[in-house]
C-alpha cells in the first residue's frame, strides 16, 4: 500500500499542502519538529528540505509507512508511534506537525493534549485537515464512482473519515479540551494535478483504507475498474487537476 499510495496520490493530493506547510513554519525557527500520521513523508520531505539544522522526528503508527518514508526521506528521524500515545518527553519538541492525519485520531482532544505534552510552553501545533468531500473534484468524484461500482451498500469512509472533520467549531473545541490555545483555522485552497483519473481512482482504492471496505464487498480489481471509469467520465481523459480544499489549523501551547 505505500508505494501506490506514495506513486499516485503524494504528487496529487498532498504535495501542495506539504509545501505550503513548510512554508508557514519556516519563521517560527523550530529546533526541533515532531510530525505525526508521518505516511510515506511527503510533508517530511518538504520540512527537512525548509528547516535545515533543525531535527525532524517523523512519527506513524503504519510500520510499512514508517519503513517506506524512512528510505525516502533519510533526513528525518523515523518512529512507529501512536499519537495517542507518544513515547516522548514531555516539553520536548518546539512544533509538532500533522498533515492529514487528525481525521484518523479515534480520540482527538487526547491526540491533540499528547501535542501539547510533548511541547514546550509557547510551542506550536499545525495541522491540515480536509474540507468536506463537495469541495475538491477529486474526491467528489470518488464518491460518485464508488456510488455507480457499489450503488448497494457503497463504503462511506471517505466521507466519514478523511473529510470528516471540517467543522472549525469542533476542532477549536478539541484543541481547548487538549489543553491548547487556537490560533487560527484558515480555509485552504490549493491545486492538485494528477496524470489521469484513472491513476487518482488507483491510489485511493488500492492506497488507502478504501481498499479494504472495497474488498469486503467484492473483486477489488472489477471495483477500481468501475470506479476510475466514472472517474474519468467526470474529470476528463489525460491529465486532470482540480481543487484542494483544507482546513490549516494553527494552536499554541500555554
């Protein structure tokens, strides 16, 4: 799963935000960044490569993505952690770091009170969350194609959990219940680009935890067929691109 999942959907979905994040902690002169839900360490890359001299622990609870980022991205100091939890000092880190990650925390004020942990008073916490699925093409066509694969009990994971988490209320909220002071939610909007549809559909069903609800329900291979071609029915043929739109959501520890 992390390599398709690295090869198709980095490039498209998570490229632009990871170079929009390092771009906004740049002038907060970490010394040293945890990032969590790390993934194959697309967001990694683009720290490392903005904070020179500053240490980078790249965190993910997927050993297989841990493993794969590691080789990837050799600058950064790879764990497999869960955020939940953290095997880390507390007030250690001056930035913690999370790109598209939260949605997945079954418990986000305790993931959001181990940030606050594990940083120095003052320290900052930065996240990217996603918007609701209607707001970037991508995924809204995704859920159009699984709905024409699957129109009997289509899987809903998409919806619920990677773009299931866009109410600025709820996250302030959370953010407070961990013990953190909201900065600010700013609502995103970046470009992604893919080689076709088709590549998009691959990424996110073989990619993803998508897969697994689609093998549940039938042959994975006729699934992703049927959804890239709905896919490609709604983007276009060739090269596609579209909207991203996320929440950036900046806290501070007290």
């Amino acid at each position: 799963m992390p390599a398709v999942y690295d090869r198709a959907l980095g490039p498209a979905l998570f490229a632009p935000f990871a170079a929009y994040l390092a771009e906004a902690v740049v002038g907060l002169t970490p010394r040293r960044v945890l990032e969590l839900a790390a993934g194959t360490g697309v967001a990694t890359g683009e720290l490392v490569a903005a904070l020179p001299g500053t240490e980078v622990v790249a965190t993910d609870l997927n050993p297989a993505m841990v493993a794969f980022g590691a080789a990837k991205v050799p600058g950064a100091t790879w764990r497999v952690a869960d955020a939940l939890h953290l095997d880390e000092p507390a007030g250690s880190y001056d930035l913690v770091v999370c790109q598209f990650g939260v949605m997945f925390f079954p418990d986000k004020p305790a993931a959001f009170a181990e940030a606050a942990r594990v940083l120095r008073p003052g320290g900052r916490l930065l996240v990217a969350v996603w918007d609701v699925v209607e707001a970037s093409p991508f995924p809204a066509a995704l859920m159009a194609g699984i709905a024409a694969a699957r129109p009997v009990d289509p899987p809903t994971f998409v919806a619920r959990v990677p773009h299931g988490y866009p109410d600025p209320e709820q996250i302030e909220a959370d953010l407070r219940a961990g013990g953190l002071e909201p900065v600010s939610v700013e609502r995103v909007v970046l470009q992604g680009t893919s080689p076709s549809a088709a590549t998009l559909a691959d990424g996110f069903c073989r990619g993803t935890p998508l897969r697994f609800a689609l093998q549940e329900r039938g042959d994975l291979d006729e699934l992703t067929a049927a959804i890239a071609a709905e896919m490609t029915a709604r983007l276009g043929e060739g090269p596609v691109e579209g909207d991203l739109a996320a929440l950036v959501v900046a806290a501070r520890r007290p």
